[in-house]
C-alpha cells in the first residue's frame, strides 16, 4: 500500500505534505446567501438569506447534495444556532435581541438585553439538566430554561461579572469568558449532562514587546481543543511566537507547555488527536502530538496539499499557487476561516473544505520504526489504512534486516496495544472505559477520545465544534452523560521541554487528589483500535507466512526475529498461532540447530501442539532424535489416533496395537495393520493382528479385510 515510499526503507523521501484537504470541497456558494455559520452542536454549516435558513449536516462525511431549508423572518443574523434536538431554531439578531423560532409551529419569541448598559455576545443551547440555553453578555451569563408548550423561556440563574469575549465550544461544554484589561484573566464554566462546573479563575501570560507595552489578548489568539481525552486551551503568543498549552482540572488551570510556532500569523486545528499550526504567511503545517507529554513535532514544517485535483494539476512538484487556481481558490487565502477541529470555510469562494493527515507520508518520512508504530496505533481515523501500513512497516524492517532490538522494539509496541485493547473489553462499546480515569498526568492518556473544536470569537461570521450527541431538551434529564470525570489525575514527572517554575507551579497548583476536567460527550469507542489493534494471528498471517519466502538464505535471522515476537507477546499476555512455532522450528531445523529445538521444546518456549508435533516428526526425517520430539508431543497431548500412525508408519505396529487397546483407538483402519504385519513377513504377528480386531471390533470378521488376510495367513502357515 506504500507503494515506492516503502520499497526504499522507511526513511525514503515521499510526497511533499503530511496534511491534506480532499477535492472537490462543499460548494456552498448560493446567490443571496448573506453569510456562513457554523452551528457547531449539531454540525450544521448555515447559510441565512432573505426569507430562508439553508444548512448542511457535515457529519460524518462533507455532503454533496442540495441544503436542507427552514423559513424565517427577514432581518439581519449575527449567528444560528439549532436546538440540541432540532426543534427551535434562535437566531441572534442584533447585539440586543435573539429571536427564536419553533420549526413546527413557526411560532417566535425574542429575548432582550438592556441596551443601555449591556450587550449580547452569543447565546449556545446545553444538555445540563438545569438549563437549555446559556445567554452570553457582557455583563454576565444567564442561564434559560425552555419551556416548550408556551414557547418560552425561564431565567434560571444569573452570573454577574464583566466580559470582554467568550469562547465555548460544545463537545467540551466548557465556555472561556475573558475579561480584564488585557482580557488575559479568565472565568470557565463548563454546563455538561453531569452539571455545572466552575472552573478556577487564571490568567494567561503574555510576552511584552517594550517595557511599556501591554498588548491585548485577542479571541482569535485562543482555541480550546480536546486529545486523548484531555481538555486544553492554546493561546497564541505573538510576541515571543508560540503557543501556550493550559490543562483544565477541577481545581486548577495548569500551563502544561509551550509549542514554538515560529510565526505570528496561525490558525490551529486539530486531526485525529493531532495539533495542527498553520503558518497562514509561509503556507506550511506543523504537526504536534501531544500524548506522553512530549512536545516536538511530529515532522518539520510542510505545505497543506489539496488531494483529488485533476491529474494535471496533481503533481508533487506543483506549488501552492498553481494548486489555487486549480480549485479557484487561494490556499490559506483572506477567507480561509479554520473550524476546529477539522475544517475550512472558504467566505470568499463559498467552499468548505476537511483537513485530513497523510498517515503514509508521515509514515514514510521516519526512520525509527517503533516511534513510528507508536504514533499509528494512536490514530484511529483510518484504522483500515493504519493497520495496513502498521504491517508494511513490520514486514518492511524485517526484510531490510534491521538490527533483532529494533525489531523487538516495533514488537512490544504492536502486540502491547493489542493487549491493551483486550484488557479493556476487545473495543465493544460499553465495555471500555469512557473517560480518563487513573491516568498520570504525563501517563498513558485514554484512547479513542474525539478531537473536541473551537468557536471563533464572537462577531466573526463563522464558529466551530465536533460534537458527536445532539440530545433533546426535552429529555436533558435522562442523559447520564457526566461532565466532569471521577478518576484521579496525578502528578509524577515533567517533561524535559519545561522549567523548574513550570514544574515547581504544577505540582503546587495540581494537588494529589486534583481531576482532570473531561469532555462532555461520550467516548466513540466502539470503532476505536479494534480495527487499528493487530492481533498475533494476523501478524503471522501478513509478516511472519509474507517474508518467510524472501528470506529462504538467512533463516537465523528470521528464527531470531521469531523468538523476540514470542517474548513480546508472551510479556503482553497473548497466545501466539501454533503455525508461528511450527515456521521456528523449520527455521532452526534448516540451520541444523536440533539442539534448540529440542532446549524450546522441552521447556515450553514452543508450545505443544498437533500442527508442531507432525511438522516435528517431519524434520525428524533427517534427525531421529527429533521425530522422537514430535511422537513424545502427539501422546502428551492425547493425540491417539495421530500417535498410532506415527507408530505404524515407523514399523511399530506391535507397539500400535497395545496402544490402541490401552486408549480404546478405532479410527485406525485394520487393514494398515495387517500390511504391515505382511510386510513384516511375519505369520505371528499376522495371528496376533487378527486375533486383536476380532476381538476388539466385533464386525470386523464381516469385512472383506478379514477374508482376505485369513487366507494370507494359511498360506503363510
């Protein structure tokens, strides 16, 4: 599947990106449409016009049909966003009014703001059980109850304090609201199914351009984004160009680290629990992976390809310009709105685009294969193309004969995470766990979480979100799905990219018992790495039975190879396939490493089994010693029928037949009895067979076989 990338060895130059957007995009450049929003709880790109609310349901996959449509009242719209259950619409219409309309009844409502003293920056509909709709001003929150027989809505509760910008986004039910002077100090809340959580008070720190100079933190300098499980906000500092990476727990914001972006002008996404930086001005993408706490880039800075174009505009060596005018874009242009997690909204050309990773290319760029594997079973966009990549590069470094510790190292790494998916209940949905429960703060971080995404700032024409639940208001109370997680999050290590102070202020703001705040919507384990996870059978299946044939000259190598995957899965827990002992014990037989086999046979390194057994006795044609191996394992295992055609194969059908009669075997046809008794030239032994099967099955003496070799005996006599 790698194609020439692979043939080379992993390190092999490949294609000229390690991101892509897919053409043909979304074209949503519809005459009269006054503007593109995001709903991001619903995954609805929206588009107003006069007399009409037009949307595309982007999930799971960019649609290419024609926009569903709802009618409305004219009037200018700040933003649109659906019910969790589809059946209000509220449109913010003014910086003091937001209008919302029953999609059944077209009955409206409006709810206003003094517009004397406050202003309305934006409104989001939640599943927490005491509220429906969460009023964004800049005076505060107000929390609305709806009331769907009336049409109306309740306050609930009002948050007083100052505000200058919110940022929410709904997959994490977690709103940022920043105030302050240089709107650096931040209030949190996050209003998931489990409640409402107050986040601690914290302020983001600033790099100073002069000594006078204080410059103001800007929404669009701030994303929320979730990995593994973990919510994070990253703050862009543009003077000393890098992103500020905080943690939310339950009672404590912590600065985790700091990722260079060497540029001011960025946009963020996030793929597949991967960190995308744009650098707009220089056209590329850094790439970070944040799992394990380590945060160096996955590949050095490269361009964001478009994927799909006609076969003349396809070439690697195309430039990003050439690419624009293929599409009829501008790559990175002014219009180029990013949605976290992983979208593009072209304003200017009515197009949306999906960001995707090119998990080959990574692939074929690196030449440390266990980091490599690493990184791939983290990915669960693809898990077809995953595993099939995962294997190439087993078999890859095999047949380039990498050094044994290399190879045992990509071993440990494949069968640890199949072990570690069957330890959590083989992927089924319900069996894993759904949060981030026991977890070390530099630890092991749950697997298969979704990439949670960011709203832009209040005002800008476009805002994002990956939710993957759309509950009804109506049903908030049945939904079980907790906000805030129950495990512990403990402090054990940093990471070597931090400072003493960054260490020092984590391990006294994060106490012992402190709990990582979790995203508010449930964990899609149930295509998680079951499908990206490679189990043994399918190791030896697509590596181990693949290169065999290629590697007839150097059956050392491979026999070493062999024993290091049996340590590998037997230190994970699993059961390797009888047929991989069966290839080692070839392996070694074709070295006339006899000795070996008989050392791993007898003390278990091989396990017992009918196929090793036979293939034994095989190899025990050129070496006695060995076939007595085999003949040893088939009675030790029971194998009775099988043991008794060893015996009778080798002469010893004396032997076979006081075999037979001790266990009671009547699966050996009589008559290879008795040609080995005539064989044997024996009249004795003939006697003796026959006496045994009349007496030990009585409806023998009615077979042809009884005739027949009654009348060789006379005649032996």
């Amino acid at each position: 599947m790698l194609g020439n990338q692979m043939q080379g060895g992993l390190g092999t130059p490949g294609a000229l990106s390690h991101a892509y957007v897919q053409h043909p995009p979304l074209r949503c450049d519809i005459p009269d449409i006054r503007g593109l929003f995001y709903d991001d709880a619903n995954k609805f790109l929206v588009a107003p016009t006069a007399d009409r609310i037009l949307y595309w349901k982007i999930a799971p996959s960019i649609p290419s049909g024609p926009p569903n449509s709802d009618p409305v009242n004219d009037g200018p719209v700040l933003s649109v966003r659906y019910s969790l259950d589809h059946k209000v619409i509220g449109i913010q219409r003014s910086r003091h009014e937001i209008e919302f309309r029953n999609r059944e009844t077209g009955e409206t409502c409006s709810k206003k703001c003094r517009a004397d003293s406050e202003t309305i920056l934006g409104f989001f509909w939640t599943d927490c059980p005491t509220c429906d709709v969460i009023l964004v001003k800049t005076s505060g929150l107000d929390l609305l109850a709806y009331e769907p027989q009336s049409h109306a809505f309740r306050l609930v509760e009002s948050k007083k304090f100052n505000v200058s910008w919110y940022l929410y986004t709904h997959e994490s039910r977690l709103i940022l609201l920043a105030s302050g002077m240089q709107c650096t100090m931040f209030t949190g809340y996050q209003f998931s199914a489990g409640g409402i959580v107050k986040i601690p008070k914290f302020e983001m720190m600033m790099s100073k351009s002069e000594a006078n100079n204080k410059p103001v933190l800007a929404a669009d300098d701030v994303h929320i984004v979730t990995v593994y499980g973990r919510i994070y906000c990253l703050q862009l500092d543009r003077v000393s160009t890098s992103l500020n990476l905080y943690r939310f727990y339950r009672d404590a914001v912590v600065q985790q680290c700091t990722l260079p972006t060497y540029s001011s002008r960025i946009a963020v996404s996030a793929v597949d629990n991967i960190i995308m930086v744009h650098q707009i001005d220089a056209r590329v993408v850094i790439l970070y992976d944040v799992y394990l706490d380590s945060y160096a880039p996955v590949s050095a800075p490269l361009p964001l390809l478009v994927i799909g174009l006609p076969s003349n505009c396809r070439q690697v060596s195309q430039t990003a310009d050439s690419q624009s005018s293929a599409y009829g874009g501008t790559i990175y242009g002014e219009g180029w709105n990013f949605l976290i997690p992983d979208l593009i909204c072209d304003a200017e050309n009515g197009l949306l685009w999906k960001l995707h990773l090119d998990l080959e290319a990574i692939a074929a760029s690196s030449s440390d294969a266990p980091s490599v594997l690493e990184f791939l079973q983290r990915r669960k966009s693809d898990p077809s193309m995953v595993k099939t990549i995962c294997l190439a590069i087993v078999r890859t470094i095999i047949l380039e004969r990498r050094p044994v510790s290399t190879v045992a190292k990509a071993m440990d790494v494949v069968l640890d995470s199949y072990s570690r998916l069957m330890k959590m209940g083989g992927g089924l949905p319900g069996v894993r766990r759904t949060h981030e429960q026991n977890q070390q703060l530099g630890g092991q971080p749950v697997e298969g979480s979704p990439v949670i995404s960011q709203e832009t700032s209040p005002g800008t024409t476009v805002s994002s979100v990956n939710p993957d639940r759309a509950g009804g208001v109506a049903n908030r109370s049945a939904q079980s799905n907790s906000g805030v997680d129950e495990g512990t999050d403990r402090v054990t290590g940093t990471s070597g990219y931090q400072t003493s102070d960054a260490v020092n202020k984590r391990q006294h703001v994060v106490g012992e018992d402190s709990r990582p705040l979790s995203s508010g919507t449930l964990m899609q384990h149930g295509q998680h790495a079951g499908s990206v996870a490679i189990s043994p059978v399918e190791m030896f299946q697509s590596v181990f039975a693949v290169v065999e044939d290629e590697m007839m000259v150097d059956p050392a190598y491979l026999a070493a190879v062999i024993m290091e995957f049996l340590r590998s899965a037997s230190k994970a827990g699993l059961k390797a396939p009888s047929n991989l002992y069966v290839m080692m014990a070839t392996l070694l037989a074709r070295s006339n490493r006899y000795a070996e086999i008989a050392l791993y046979v007898s003390n278990k390194i091989m396990e017992p089994s009918k196929e090793l057994a036979m293939q034994l006795m095989v190899i025990g044609q050129q070496h006695p010693p060995t076939r007595k191996l085999g003949l040893d394992m088939l009675r030790e295992r029971g194998l009775h029928h099988d043991y008794v055609a060893a015996l009778l194969q080798d002469g010893y059908f004396l032997e076979a037949l006081r075999y037979a009669r001790k266990y009671k075997v009547i699966t050996v046809q009589p008559a290879l009895f008795l040609e080995k008794a005539v064989a044997n030239n024996s009249a004795q032994n003939l006697a003796a067979v026959l006496s045994f099967f009349c007496e030990f099955t009585p409806s023998f003496k009615s077979t042809s076989d009884f005739g027949r070799y009654r009348h060789i005996l006379s005649e032996m006599v």
